[in-house]
C-alpha cells in the first residue's frame, strides 16, 4: 500500500513535467504517463509537435513551449517556467527530464556553441528547472525527479565527446540532487536507455548492420522498444521507490552487463 492508500505503483492523480516531450522518448513517457492516470504537462523547444501531444494525448496533457537551454542563460528565457508549468494543473510532484541533444560531432569539429548548447541542454537544464519546482514538492513533502541519463554515462562512444561528457554529469547531477533534497521526501532517481528507435538514434538506427551489431551486445539480443521504459519509468515516478535515491537504472538489455 502507498501513502495514498493503494497501489504503490500508481501516478493517478498526480502532475507531471516531462521535458523533451515534442519527440522521442520523452513523447513516450508523457504518453505513458497520461495513460497510467497522470496529468502531464509537456515541456519543449517545437511548439507543432507539442501540439500534435496534445491532440494525441487529449484533455490529460497541456504543454509549455520553451526552450530549456536558455535556463542556463543569464538573463535567459524561462525565468517564469514554474508558473506556466503549473498554471494547467497546479505544481507538478513528478519531474521527468528527458530532454536532450547529442550533435555526433568528431571531436575536431567542436565548437564552443555546440559544446554549449549539449552541456546547457542536458545538464544544466534538468538543475535549474528542478530548482524551480523543487519549493512546491518540498511544501507536499513528496517530490519524484526522474534524469534521463544514457550508456554513454559509463560508455565512450565514437563521435560523442561533449554528449558523454554532458551524460556522465547527469549521473553525479541525480546523486548530488538526491542528497540535497532526498530529506525533504523528493526522491532523485536516473533512468540510462540503452538502444531505443527515436530522432536521437535515427542515424544509427538508420544502418541495419549497426543495427544488428548492437542487439548483439545485449544480454537479451535486441534492441529497445518502447514499453520497455514504461515500467522502470513508472516505478520511479511512484510511491514504490520511497527508499531508493540517488541510483540509476540501466533499461539496456544488459548492454552494459557485458
């Protein structure tokens, strides 16, 4: 039983931000969300696919459309985020950063902007927004922050120097969150995707033999699909990871265990 008095697996009823929700797997996790009883506000750079959420998704999701790179700005956009994403369905309890880019860029090839832009978006951005919901979650006296990490935390990947640098901070991101505000029952948690089909991996997903290689180096022998992340997501959005902060959690296949 939860402390609300059912099942400690359940969202229903509470509010969640998802950020990168316009595409990929921050789409799929709005819409599970939405699904599984939550109401969701979808955060994102593209207002058009925002919308096409919300048509998809109907009454359960409202959407806010920014661009969360600018949070890490002075001076930048996005210093009122916390109202506008509260104004549809009061102050989330569940915040899950999905948002993310990863340019694929020889190392050679870097640039300043570019380096900035990854680092911004992927790991300054989950920090600041967080801190601006943070207040509302620790009056509740219950908060759920879920990081999207990825293999490349742990893994160095050709053509992926700023990204795994960005990546491998979200890890110690979620452990430093987790112990600066875990006392105030908000629990930090990471999910790390393996090989998942969306726009971030169009290119790979795009060469079959690439394709294949890696469901090889899985423990289970295939790529990710997409309710593969629906349960990991779910128990770390809900009353069932009470006592669990600061982790992450590889949904890999086992890609990582080999």
């Amino acid at each position: 039983m939860s402390s609300r008095g059912g099942d400690v697996f359940s969202v229903a009823g509470r509010v969640a931000c998802v950020t990168g929700a316009s595409s990929g797997l921050g789409r799929l996790a709005a819409l599970f969300l939405v699904r599984a009883g939550a109401q969701v506000v979808g955060v994102a750079r593209d207002a058009d696919r925002l919308e096409e959420l919300r048509r998809e998704a109907g009454k359960g999701v409202a959407t806010v459309a920014e661009d969360l790179a600018a949070l890490a700005e002075p001076g930048g956009a996005g210093k009122d985020i916390a109202s506008r994403i509260s104004s549809a369905f009061g102050p989330p309890a569940i915040l899950v950063n999905a948002a993310g880019v990863n340019l694929r860029e020889p190392a050679e090839e870097v640039t300043p902007e570019s380096w900035r832009l990854t680092i911004d978006l992927n790991l300054a951005a989950p920090f600041f927004l967080a801190r601006q919901l943070v207040p509302r979650m620790r009056d509740a006296g219950w908060g759920r922050i879920v990081n999207f990490a990825s293999l490349q935390s742990r893994r160095a990947f050709p053509d992926g120097l700023p990204y795994g640098a960005s990546k491998g901070g979200v890890e110690q991101l979620t452990r430093a969150m987790a112990e600066t505000w875990s006392q105030d029952g908000i629990v930090v948690n990471a999910l790390a995707p393996g090989f998942f089909p969306t726009r971030l991996t169009a290119p790979v997903f795009a060469d079959a033999d690439a394709t294949r290689r890696i469901a090889q180096q899985t423990c289970i022998g295939r790529n990710g699909e997409p309710e593969d992340l629906e349960g990991p997501l779910l128990f770390l959005c809900s009353d069932a990871c009470r006592y669990v902060t600061g982790q992450m959690l590889f949904v890999d296949g086992g890609f990582t265990a080999k």
